[in-house]
C-alpha cells in the first residue's frame, strides 16, 4: 500500500495554473486527511454580498454583538452546508480537533455561541468544502498544482482572505511574481 502524505493541519495552496477555475488562488486549510480521502475548508476568498449576520439571520440566530464579517467559499462540494474554522479555546458537540492548531465545527451550536459572546476567541465561517476520494489528493500531490504550507493559525484568523495566497506562499519562501503556469520546452 502507497503511503499517503496526511496533509492534516495544513494549508494547501493552489499553483497558478492548477487546471480548475474553481481553485485559482486557492488556500485551503487541511482539516481531514487519511487513506480514505481528505476534507479541507477553502479560505482563499469570500462569497459576494454575503456577511456573517446574513448567515445568522438565516438561520433565525440574533447577530447581538457579534462582528459581521465576510463569509469564505469554503469550497465546490456542498455550498450550502457551513463550517467555522477557529480557535481551540471552544468546543461543541461536533467539533474536531485539527492536529493540535485549529478546530472545525458545524454549524449550529458554534454559531449560536458566537452571536451570544461564549463562542471561540477566533473564527472564519465558510460555506462548502473541498474534498478527495481516496488516494485522489495523494495523487494531486505528486504533479504540479498544490503547495502544502505549514499550518500557521495567523493565516486563517490575522490575514483577510484576498491577502491568504500571497501570505502563504510568502510564509513558504516563494515568490508568485517568479511562477508561470506553464512548463517551458527544451
């Protein structure tokens, strides 16, 4: 059996390039990663015209004094269904421990929590996910399209979302003006 790379607890960054649209200047950070596939919640950009008390008032939650603020395209699979990435100071009844960085939770009682003021110290919703079948993100992996990045809390709760590619690869060592999306010919 290959071994996998267990990308778990970092960010995956798209290469210019990539393939696919959907991930141009992706940033996703790693939440699942294991022999039967990988789950990762996109952070690299925010929904248009849609704020977090948009959110909360859909779901019939009071904003209180909760800050509005942009909600991440978390990703191309499932759009309607919500996460919140955040700190490890809060835990509800579904929330996952991310390698020892960060946490994700669903939606409801983390949301709740939030707009009441006893919710983490620091979060980003987004709505959707990117996922892998099994072996699909290893296979990724070996050609050209995503940089794995340490994973750094301060890109996903100190670095605004149109700012996270370039922090990221910035944090990796690499230059985006010095990276072409194609190969050269000899």
């Amino acid at each position: 059996m290959k071994e996998s790379c267990y990308l778990t607890g970092q960010f995956l960054l798209a290469m210019p390039g990539i393939g696919d649209s959907r991930f141009d200047h992706a940033v996703i950070a790693m939440c699942m990663h294991d022999a039967s596939g990988a789950l990762g919640i996109g952070l690299g950009s925010e929904i248009a015209g849609l704020g977090f008390h948009d959110v909360l008032r859909q779901l019939s939650i009071d904003p209180a004094a909760a800050p509005d603020c942009g909600v991440c395209v978390g990703g191309p699979v499932e759009p309607g269904r919500g996460f919140v990435l955040h700190s490890r100071d809060w835990s509800g009844q579904d929330t996952v421990d991310v390698a020892g960085r960060w946490a994700l939770s669903g939606m409801m009682d983390v949301l709740r929590a939030i707009a009441a003021g006893r919710g983490p110290s620091q979060w980003q919703v987004a709505l959707g996910y990117a996922g892998w079948g099994e072996g699909q993100l290893d296979a990724e992996m070996t050609r050209h399209g995503w940089l794995s990045v340490a994973g750094d809390t301060s890109l996903i709760f100190a670095v605004s979302a149109e700012a996270r590619w370039a922090a990221g690869m910035a944090a990796a060592g690499v230059n985006p003006r010095l990276l072409v999306a194609e190969a050269g010919r000899a």
